[in-house]
C-alpha cells in the first residue's frame, strides 16, 4: 500500500521543481522531504528523482506516479470537502496563496477574522506571483489564490477552476513631488514619451502593461530601474529617479518626496479569488470568499473603480 504522504511529497517536487520548494510548500524541512521519497523509493523498489547538476529530475516512473498521486489527492479533497460540508462549519487546513501588495493590503485583516469567527479552520498563507498561483490552485497545491490582472493581460482561467470577481481598482502615475506632472489634474497617455520609468521585471503583469500601452502610443519606454517591489518603486521615484504606475493595495501613503497623478485613459487592475471546482461547496472556501468581498468592498468604500462585476458572487 503507497503511502499518500509520501505521494504527497513527491507531487510537490514535480510541483515546485525541487526539493527545497516541496517543503516550503509543505512546511516541512528539506530533509524531511527526502527521507520521504527516499522511503517512496524503497516501496515502490523504483527510482525516483535523479541527480541532474545541483538539482534533481523525476524519473519516467515518478511521473506515472506523480499522476496517481494527483488523482488520488483530488479524491481525498472531495472527501474532505464532504465531511466538512456535512458538519457545517469551515473547519481543517486552507491554503492561500496572493499576490504580494494583496497578502499585505488585504489578507492580513481578512486573515485575523477567519481565525476569530472559525477557530477550527487553520488558514495558511504564501505571498506568490499571481499567474503562478494560479497553477498551484490547478495542481492542488493550494485550496485558494487571490490574483489579479490588467486589461489589457486579462488573467488565464484554466479547466477545472471556478473563480469570483472581488473588484478593480486604478491604478496612479508615480512622480516626484517636483516633476512637471505632479500638479495636473490628470496626464494622458501620449504624454509619456523621453520619460525614465521604473517598473517591475519583464513578465509580470505591471511591466507587459506599460510596454503594450506606452507603444500602442508610438512611444519606447526607457526602464531605468526594475523592482519586485511597490514600496521599492516608489522610493526609487520619491528620489527623483524616474516615474512609475503604481496600484494603490498594499502601498500605503506616499512619501514626501512622490505624488499620485491620474492617468486617462486609468489603468484598472482587477483582482479575482480562485478555487478548484471540486472543493466549491467546501465551508472554508465559501466562508473565505465571503470574507475577501467583505474587506474588499471595506476598504474600497468611496472608490468608483471598485464595482463589482455583474453576476459575480460567492460560491453556493
């Protein structure tokens, strides 16, 4: 008889790509994990993984069995899912993974009321790239993702998963407080143009906007300085360096130093909760959708950006 923790470890190597990130995902040590596998190993009297440089790779009969083992991980959750709607109560382990100005604007309140109307549900979060949260959801490695996309980068919705729209909110031009724009009322695209940018790496959604948008004005963006961060972005641009389009979740006020300036037509992020279709009558994925719209429509009480999208609503 396979052991499903051991499964469980080894889908999280294919998942993650190595060792390290299957027990980070799993909170587990490195080690552990390789004890796991390496137990795996003697059961099955196979090899799994195998030395490739620094790394490892999955062997062919590792992923015959990182196939069952998804299979059989989607069967535990639908019995999970049946026990905890039979209780009625959300209940057990969640996993969520966000965006990273989402799991600091927005998760950590909705985190402490989960915690303090449902004392048996143990939510955990990781702070990930949305489209990569994404995957995890499809491969059943997290139980909800809170993403997000551009309109002109609208997010991919792969088979299987259901999602609801939380909002949108615009997002502003950064600029020195001393900068030609810092007074106007609102800057237009076409206006852009011999300007230094700072902005995040190529790939994520917030660079492909800027180069998409700035060219469909016949312009080349100058990317002087690249950050993950938004905080970064902005002290970068307080300094005098450069400009930036920044989303207002998670940013807080600006320093001294930058100004927020209305751009026209407004760049609109807009941020979605996804979770696998099999666990959509689960209590704690019903209960933490529920809490996302509440802090959501809280915090952006006031804000003409943030309508809800018609027909969107909580799983049922």
């Amino acid at each position: 008889m396979l052991d499903l923790s051991r499964l469980r470890a080894l889908h999280a190597v294919a998942v993650h790509g190595s060792v390290a990130g299957a027990a980070a995902a799993l909170g587990y040590t490195p080690s552990a994990v390789s004890q796991q596998i390496a137990k795996l190993e003697r059961e099955t009297r196979t090899t799994l993984l195998e030395r490739r440089g620094r790394g490892v790779a999955l062997t062919e009969d590792a992923h015959h069995l990182v196939s069952a083992a998804r299979e059989l991980l989607a069967i535990v959750e639908r019995a999970e899912t049946t026990l905890e709607e039979r209780r009625g109560q959300p209940g057990g382990l969640l996993t969520v993974a966000a965006f990273a100005s989402a799991a600091r604007g927005l998760l950590p309140g909705v985190l402490a009321d989960l915690a303090r109307r449902h004392p048996g549900l143990d939510v955990r979060l990781s702070e990930v790239d949305p489209h990569l949260s994404v995957d995890l959801v499809v491969k059943g490695v997290t139980d909800l993702a809170v993403a997000h996309d551009w309109d002109v980068a609208p997010l991919p919705a792969p088979e299987g998963l259901e999602q609801v729209f939380l909002g949108s909110e615009r997002c502003d031009l950064i600029v020195p407080a001393d900068d030609p724009f810092a007074g106007r009322a609102l800057v237009r695209h076409d206006e852009l143009g011999g300007r230094r940018w700072v902005c995040q790496p190529p790939g994520r959604v917030c660079h492909d906007w800027l180069m998409r948008t700035l060219r469909a004005a016949g312009l080349e963006p100058d990317v002087v300085h690249v950050a993950e961060e938004n905080h970064t972005l902005v002290a970068l641009v307080a300094a005098g360096l450069g400009i930036a389009v920044v989303p207002t979740l998670g940013t807080g006020p600006l320093p001294p130093g930058a100004v927020a300036v209305p751009l026209e037509p407004a760049p609109v992020r807009r941020l979605y909760a996804l979770w696998r279709a099999g666990a959509a009558r689960r209590p704690a994925i019903q209960e933490a959708v529920r809490t996302l719209q509440e802090h959501w429509a809280r915090a952006r009480t006031g804000d003409a950006a943030s309508v809800r999208e018609p027909g969107a609503a909580a799983p049922q």
